[in-house]
C-alpha cells in the first residue's frame, strides 16, 4: 500500500484520475485480462546526420519510379479531387504487399520530400489537407521506415534517418500549420493533424521530447478534442476522441521518465480521457490502461511509489 505521506504529486494525480474510472465489469477485466507489453514497442533514438543522408544502391523497378511520379503530380495539383485521389490511392499502395519497396523508391526519389511539403504548402488550411496528412503519417509510420535495433539493414537504417529528420523540419516548422487544422472544428481535419503528432512521437524519445516542449497542451481545444460524443456524432466523423488518445498515450509508450512525468502534469490531457473511458470500446480500454500498467506503474518509470 502507498504511504500519503511519501507519496509524488504525479503519483497521487495518477492515482485519483484512475479513481475517476466507472466500475464496470468490462474495465476490471481490461485491466486484469490485458496484454502485457504496450501495443506500441519503444523505439530507439536515432540520431540526425549533419550531412545529407546517402540511401544505400537497391534495385529500383521502373513501375514504381513511374507511378510514383505520376502519383506526386496528381498530389500536387491544384484541382482538389486530383490531390485527394492521388494521396488515397499512395496509401492503399503502402498498405499493400510492396509497400515498403514503394518508400524506399520515394526516398530515394526525394529524400527532403519536396512535393509533400509543396502539397502541404497549397492545401494549409484548406480542403484537402486532412488527406495529405493521414498520407504523411502513414509515411512515417510504415514498418521499412521504423529503426528495430535488431535489424541492421543498411537501406532500412538509412530510410528511417532521413524520416526522423523529415519529423524534425514538421516540428520545427509545420507546428502552427497542425494548430490550425486543431482548431479547424472539423473533426477529420482535427484527426489527421492528431494522428501525425501521434506518428512523430513514436518514432522515438528524442522526437517525442521535441514534440512535448513545442506543442500548447493549454490550447483552449484540447479540452474538447478528449470529449465522448453520442453515436450520432460518430456516424458524422465528428469526433476526435480516439485520435486524441492516440497521440497523448504516444508519449507514455516511447517516453523516457523525465517526459512521462512531464505529460502527467498535463491534467487536461489525461483527465479528459479516464473521463470518457466508460463510454470506449474495449479495444481503446484495453489499450489506455494496459499502457498505464506498462509504463507508468513500474519502477521503471522513474515516478516516486
């Protein structure tokens, strides 16, 4: 049992939003029968290149040089259906069985990754932007770009620097673009933005840290971004709860102690999810408390007992 008397301010917050959870069957057996690690692995830092990234010599397929170019024209034009069109169909392509040959081709084609950013530039703020987005953080979230320690693969090693230093320019410069699709009220230009947040943070700790020191958690909207909303709503696309938990629960599944302890005190942040949580599927149950039990209420994670 804690003792109140040597017990942290973050743990006794921890503790009282836990308390704020309805007793439900369906939660006492999120909490019992959940898996064990947290369904995101903690990835590991790497750390940026002063000089340009050389992409190791693979086999390039003329298909895929072809396709992409004509994709990335479509991305940027100016006609509004061309760009949607051209970003669904670059994902569906990602998401298929030769989608990691399809970055490594992007990549190598443009490793600053021009045409996204000009993309991005003609749509900020505007219709369309939702797409590019969720485009972007499929990017950046596709295992071939993602470093595992226990793959030293040249091209895989060399495809992840140069993603983690394309999280680094969106950081450094996009952040007010991601504000203004926050605060859009419109609920899938929302999500998007929160989703590639979310798709930075778990590249690593170095970037989740960057990203925890540049975003406003104290932004009037982030109250209601957590917000449970009627079925209804849903059905409308409206709500961004899910995206929300999405990307303040990135921080605790890469986070080192120092950051963890940091968003904890953000109570706006994480009141608002235990709030709603009687009202979750048991998928999102699951994963918010077992990342709770995962990586908070260990020894681990450096927060006092």
């Amino acid at each position: 049992m804690l003792n109140p008397f040597k017990t942290s301010p973050t743990s006794i917050f921890l503790i009282l939003l836990l308390s704020l959870l309805p007793l439900q069957w369906r939660l006492t057996k999120a909490l019992i029968l959940s898996p064990g690690p947290s369904m995101v692995p903690t990835s590991t830092v790497i750390y940026f290149s002063l000089h340009e990234e050389t992409i190791p010599n693979f086999e390039s397929k003329p298909s895929f040089t072809a396709k992409l170019l004509q994709l990335l024209r479509n991305i940027n034009s100016a006609e509004l259906q061309l760009c949607t069109d051209g970003c669904k169909e670059f994902k569906k392509l990602l998401r298929g069985s030769s989608g990691g040959e399809l970055l490594c081709e992007y990549v190598k084609l443009s490793s600053k990754f021009t045409e996204l950013l000009e993309a991005w530039n003609r749509r900020r703020g505007k219709a369309g932007s939702s797409n590019l987005l969720s485009l972007i953080c499929l990017i950046l979230s596709h295992p071939v770009g993602r470093y595992d320690k226990g793959n030293h693969d040249s091209v895989r090693v060399s495809i992840s620097r140069v993603l983690d230093k394309f999280c680094r320019l969106i950081v450094e410069e996009k952040m007010e673009d991601l504000y203004l699709e926050i605060n859009s009220k419109e609920g899938k230009r929302q999500k998007a933005a929160l989703m590639l947040l979310a798709s930075v943070v778990r590249r690593g700790s170095l970037l989740a840290n960057e990203v925890a020191k540049k975003f406003d958690f104290k932004m009037p909207v982030v109250r209601r971004l957590a917000e449970y909303k009627k079925k209804a709503v849903v059905k409308r696309k409206g709500s961004t709860r899910g995206a929300f938990i999405e990307f303040a629960m990135s921080f605790l599944e890469v986070g080192k102690p120092g950051l963890m302890k940091s968003i904890l005190q953000q109570r706006e942040v994480f009141s608002g999810i235990l709030r709603g949580i009687g009202n979750d599927d048991d998928v999102t149950v699951v994963y918010v408390l077992s990342t709770l039990r995962d990586r908070v209420l260990t020894s681990e994670s450096g927060i006092p007992p």
